[in-house]
C-alpha cells in the first residue's frame, strides 16, 4: 500500500528534513511540497492526496484555517516546534501530532498509524458502498455515491441533489467534479453534472432524471452517447 502524500511548510530547512523522510519510506509516495497554505489549497485542486504533514504556523493561512475551507480532507499529519497546538489537532481528526524536531522512528511510527487508518477507511468503503463526505451547513455530511442524482452549480457553491435531498457545498464545479468516478458522471453543461445511472430519457437538448429536465449543451451530446454505451 502507498500512500500519495505532500509536504507542507514555509520554512525551507525544515520542508526539505520532511521530504527526505518521507523519499526514503517505502508506503510514501511524493506528491508535492509547498510552502504556503494558499499554494496547498490550489495544489490539492489538480493532484488526489491520501495525506498531508502539515505546519500549523504558516502566514496569511495557518494550517488549521486551510483545513477549515478544505472540502474534502485527505489524512493530516500535523507538524510543529510548539506542544500547544496538540489538543486542538485533534479535534481536527488528526491522524497524528509531530513535534520538531523528529526522529526517523517518530516519524515512522506516524505513518504506520496513516497506512492502518487508510486500510480501515478502504475497507468501509468497500462494505458501506461508494461514498463522499461533503461538509454542508458546518457539518460533514456522507452522501453514497449511488444516491446522487445531479450537481448543479451555484455561484461559488455547488448544489448537490440526492435520493433523499439537496446539500449546498462550498465548492467550484471543476474541484466537486474531480471527487467524482468519470465512469458514472459526466458534465452535460457549464452548471450540470449528471449521475449517469439516474438518466431516463434525453433528446439534443435535455436529459431527464425523474420529472426534472436538465439541460444539455449540444458540444456534450456525442460523449453523453458514448457514456451511456459504456456504462
């Protein structure tokens, strides 16, 4: 099992004693590394990341404020030269808590505990059934992927319908797509994603999913055709 990771910190020295520990493991595969909250927030839009060792007193953002507009959190290694920070680390669900300067065993004893969390994590995925957690009205919410019906874009939030109800996210179409399997949801226009599975009928100009009609741009009719060949 590895794990894609990235390292986050703004001081040089102590991103690259990170970075080197985490070279030389084994389950750690290296994503990337930044040296803001602001670059880890845009990076984590185009990479897929199982973990994050994270410095907590960073300017403009410190890690706890990046975590907190973060959607969807991937497992969060804290690190830090203060001990002050650790009870609230976890109530952040943190995986685990780094004091600098650290050690090779420390360091390895952290990653153990983010490999075991991860397997646990995969393997109630895999009972429970497919499923996102979207954090909605300051609450995380799981929403089991079968359920989702569309997603429609709001300004800078995304509506996201379901089964059973409607949950507003703050998220951009493009980030909200990407937590998405290509193989089940396609964007059929600008502010439209459709659960695939949940089409009843469509024509050049909508699709139907139950009683409601969505509309269909017409440069995306060919690869809606094709995705429904390959469901």
């Amino acid at each position: 099992m590895t794990l894609n990771c990235v390292v986050v910190d703004d001081s040089a020295i102590q991103r690259l004693s990170i970075v080197k520990l985490v070279e030389n493991h084994p389950n750690l595969n290296l994503i990337a590394e930044y040296s803001s909250a602001l670059e880890t927030k845009n990076g984590l839009n185009t990479h897929q990341v199982d973990l994050i060792f994270l410095d907590i007193e960073m300017p403009v953002l410190n890690g706890f404020e990046l975590l907190d507009v973060l959607n969807n959190k991937p497992q969060i290694i804290f690190v830090t030269g203060k001990t002050e920070y650790a009870f609230k680390a976890f109530n952040y669900d943190a995986t685990d808590y780094l004091h600098k300067p650290i050690t090779r065993e420390r360091f390895n004893i952290s990653v153990e505990k983010a490999l075991e969390q991860h397997k646990l994590i995969q393997d109630f995925s895999e009972e429970e059934g497919e499923h996102i957690f979207v954090k909605s009205n300051l609450k995380k919410r799981k929403v089991y992927i079968k359920d989702i019906k569309w997603i429609e874009a709001l300004g800078d939030y995304v509506k996201l319908v379901t089964e059973e109800t409607s949950l507003v996210v703050l998220s951009t179409m493009k980030s909200f797509e990407k937590e998405l399997p290509e193989n089940k949801f396609l964007r059929i226009h600008k502010s439209y994603i459709v659960n695939l599975d949940k089409i009843d009928r469509y024509n050049s100009k909508n699709v139907e999913v139950g009683a409601y009609e969505i509309p269909l741009s017409r440069n995306k009719k060919t690869l809606l055709v094709d995705a429904l060949n390959n469901i």
